[in-house]
C-alpha cells in the first residue's frame, strides 16, 4: 500500500540501493521500503525508488531462514543517490573484518556520489571498505567490542540510536533502523512528512534516549522494581520540580539505588531525561501550537525563553522560531548529491 504523503515534485525518484549479504538481517531490508516508499511527490509519484541488491544479483538466505530475491546487482550500486548496508551476520565481515575487493572498490566509489547508510551491523561492512575511518560511527551495542576490535580508527559511539556524519550514516541495532530511516526522510521531505510516516507505522516520530537504555546490563538482586513510576510522575508535572528524594520514595527506593537504576533502564540520570522529556514536549507544541516561546518554556518547566533556546541550540542545533518555521514549511524532495 502507497500512502500519500506528499513532497514537492521532483524529477525522477531519488534512487535508493539497499545491499544484502548473506546471511543478511531480514528486519533491515523490510525496513526502507517500508519507510521510505511510502513518500510521494505532490504527484502522486514515488519521491524514492528503492531496490534491494546482492553482489551478483542471486538470492540471498536470511538470518532466519528464508531466501529474499533482490531486484539486481552491484550495477544498481553505481547508479544510486543513497546505498543503504543491511545488517549482515557474515563471518568474513563480523569475525575479520574482511570484505569482497569488487565490493569494497564499490562502495568507495558509490560514496563520491552517494550518501551512505548502515543499518546495525552493516557498519561492519562500510568500515571493512574504509568508509568509516575517522568517523564517528554506531552499530548494534553487542557488536561494539569486536567492532572496535577490528576497526580501531572508527570512532565508534555506542550511545546513540544513530549517527549522521556528514553523508555518511550509521545505525544502531535493531528498530534504531527505523529511527535512521525517519532521519532520513526528515532531512530530505521535512518533520511534517517524517511524522506522519510514523504515525501510519504507528512507531514515534523521534525516540528520546540512546541505545545505552538496551544493552544488557548485570542486574542488582532487587532488579524485580522499576522506575518507571517515577518517569511517569515526571511526564505528568513537566512543569513542576520534583526533587530526587520525592522520586525515590515513589519508587520505594533510596536515593542511590534510584539513581542507579534509573540510569540502567533509560541511559540517562533523571536530570537528563527529564530535560530531554521537557524539550520533547516543547517541541511538540512547537509543531501543534502558536504559543509563544515563553509561554511553552513555562509550561514545559524549562523555565524561560531563554533557556528553551539555550537547550534546542545544544540537543538540536536550532532555535525554537527556527524549528516551528522549519516543521511547518512545505517539504521538499531530496536533493541528489553533487547538485
């Protein structure tokens, strides 16, 4: 199904190569075609053509067992605007580091004209090409240690849901594909379309937090509680301060045992999620509302207009005038790189 969510005409689609090795991760190859060709142009046409590729073009078995047949070869790699790596769970890859020499050759000339995108392990396939060195770089968090094993100039960050340097992107493991791949259509058609992609997925727009909330932590023997409650009184009265020892008590936990688990299960100290809520919401209203700046910076208890400039300048290098006009401009299709 096609749904219409519409972008400024454009001249032909923006093509889009997705590479499968095998055993390729069947979640990442369903995942730019399901996100990215559901944006159309203002003609009803498809903003992206995305094709699915193998090396030579053959079928490619997936980590769970099932054959995917691509629609062509490294040929379709030459020719894209945007090359998208799937995770991939080959050995040569994962366990050395090495790649095919036709591939590498490949994707390095792709990049001079291309943008570059990795989804989980498919970093290991642009850093074995040399596409990553010096960069900063994401991958699936159970992954990171052999990463940095075996690409030890990649400035790897394990935080992150995903990374976007400078035409070259990488994403975390698993759905941090979608969060890329909303990215992706955000900076290309604008947050409106991004947005409502999401919607129809019924997946959030824009996830708060990194990856660092997932990974697999040794767990306390009191692991059986959660702060989740307090997370919720804090979304609840955004607009009040609520101290650290008020939180704990709801918890029925001490201040430190509070402190630690909260950073296990989100990644973040409650002052950081509770900034990082405050601004979520800010921007929401933003999007949805003509209040003034100050007004929403009340509301959200980030105080002043000034400070709500002060945190969207450092999370989102905006401003909040900046962002509102931003959201609510017409979208536009997506530029091909060297135009």
């Amino acid at each position: 199904m096609m749904c219409n969510y519409r972008a400024m005409t454009s001249p032909a689609p923006h093509r889009v190569t997705v590479l499968a090795l095998a055993p390729a991760v069947a979640f990442d190859l369903s995942i730019p075609a399901q996100m990215l060709a559901m944006v159309t142009t203002r003609g009803g046409e498809a903003a992206y053509d995305v094709r699915t590729v193998t090396p030579d073009g053959a079928p490619v078995v997936t980590v769970n067992g099932y054959s995917v047949l691509p629609q062509g070869d490294l040929s379709l790699v030459e020719q894209a605007d945007t090359v998208i790596v799937a995770g991939t769970r080959a050995p040569d890859v994962l366990d050395e580091g090495v790649l095919d020499p036709r591939l590498a050759e490949t994707l390095r000339a792709a990049r001079r004209r291309a943008r570059m995108v990795s989804l989980c392990t498919g970093s290991f396939v642009l850093a074995a090409a040399g596409l990553l060195e010096g960069r900063r770089a994401a991958t699936h968090w159970r992954y990171a240690e052999r990463f940095r094993r075996l690409f030890p100039s990649v400035d790897l960050d394990t935080d992150p849901l995903y990374v976007d340097d400078g035409g070259v992107l990488t994403s975390a493991g698993g759905a941090a594909a979608i969060d890329l791949c909303l990215h992706v259509v955000r900076e290309d058609h604008g947050s409106s379309v991004a947005n409502r992609i999401a919607r129809y997925n019924v997946v959030a727009p824009m996830r708060e937090g990194g990856q660092a909330q997932y990974i697999d932590h040794p767990v306390a023997e009191d692991a059986g509680t959660s702060t989740a409650a307090a997370r919720t009184l804090m979304v609840r009265h955004l607009d009040r301060r609520l101290s650290l020892g008020r939180l704990a008590a709801h918890c029925h936990m001490s201040v430190r045992t509070f402190t630690r688990r909260f950073r296990q299960e989100t990644g973040l100290s409650p002052a950081e999620w509770l900034t990082s809520a405050r601004l979520k919401h800010a921007r929401h209203l933003l999007e949805s509302t003509e209040q003034p700046v100050d007004d929403i910076a009340a509301a959200t208890g980030l105080g002043s207009g000034t400070n709500l400039r002060q945190h969207m300048r450092a999370a989102l290098n905006t401003t909040p005038s900046a962002y509102r006009r931003a959201f609510r401009a017409a979208p536009t299709a997506p530029a091909r790189p060297g135009s």
